[in-house]
C-alpha cells in the first residue's frame, strides 16, 4: 500500500457492477500500490465520495446501473471533486466516441493489468503534485 505525505494510504474507488471484473480492477489497484474502495453502482460511488475526503482517483465502466452512465459520473466527479482524476474503461466504446472529462483517461477492455497500473500511478502522482 502506498501512503501519501503524512503516512495516509491514497484511496482509489473502483465503480463496476461485474464482480468478476470488479475483482479484477480491484487486484490492478492493489498492484499498482494503493487501496481500493468498491462501488456497484454510480449512485453508491457518489454516496461514498460524498462521504469521504481520502479518494484519489475513481476508476469506472462507462456502461453502469444507477442514476447515471460511467461518462455522467466522472463528469460529476471533474465538477464536484475536480482533485479526482478519473479512469474510464468500456469494451464496447472507442475514445472517439466518447466525451471524456479534463484529466480522466479511458482504456479499452479487456483490461491490460500493466497499462492500468501504470495510468493509476501517473495519475495520482500528477494529483498529488498538485496538492
């Protein structure tokens, strides 16, 4: 587990209503050196950052249940926590497509274990450069 500045492990949420893939992300976050948070579901991810300040970066499928798509929530991630960046990962959308907010990437399934733990560390490296 990585831990920031004052020895705080950096939380990442992973928002994904397939369990296995939702393991799998989760084990990429863990490799990558950080601590996953999990979410079914984008109106449980945004309960859970609404009521936590410790989350770095939010790693989502586009194609989710709930209130709003994994395009809508990292939208409302960018305006309402503008410090989280956000990860996109879809298998059935390209990035063209796609309207990504400022400061998220977007990455192809089936997911590339090296890719996305290299992306997890830049991107929180880049926030917390920023903090």
């Amino acid at each position: 587990m990585t831990l920031g500045p004052s020895r705080i492990p950096v939380f990442v949420l992973v928002v994904e209503d397939e369990m296995v893939l939702r393991r799998r992300a989760v084990g990429m976050v863990e490799d990558a050196g950080y601590t996953p948070l999990e979410a079914l579901d984008t109106d449980e991810a945004l309960a859970i950052l609404s009521s936590r300040s410790d989350i770095a970066l939010v790693c989502a499928d586009i194609q989710l249940p709930g209130s709003m798509d994994g395009i809508g929530l990292a939208h409302t991630v960018r305006s309402r926590w503008p410090a989280i960046d956000v990860i996109l990962m879809s298998e059935q959308l390209n990035p063209p497509s796609i309207d990504l907010p400022p400061c998220s990437e977007f990455y192809g399934k089936p997911l590339q274990a090296w890719q996305i733990k290299a992306g997890i560390r830049r991107m929180i490296g880049h926030a917390r450069g920023a903090l």
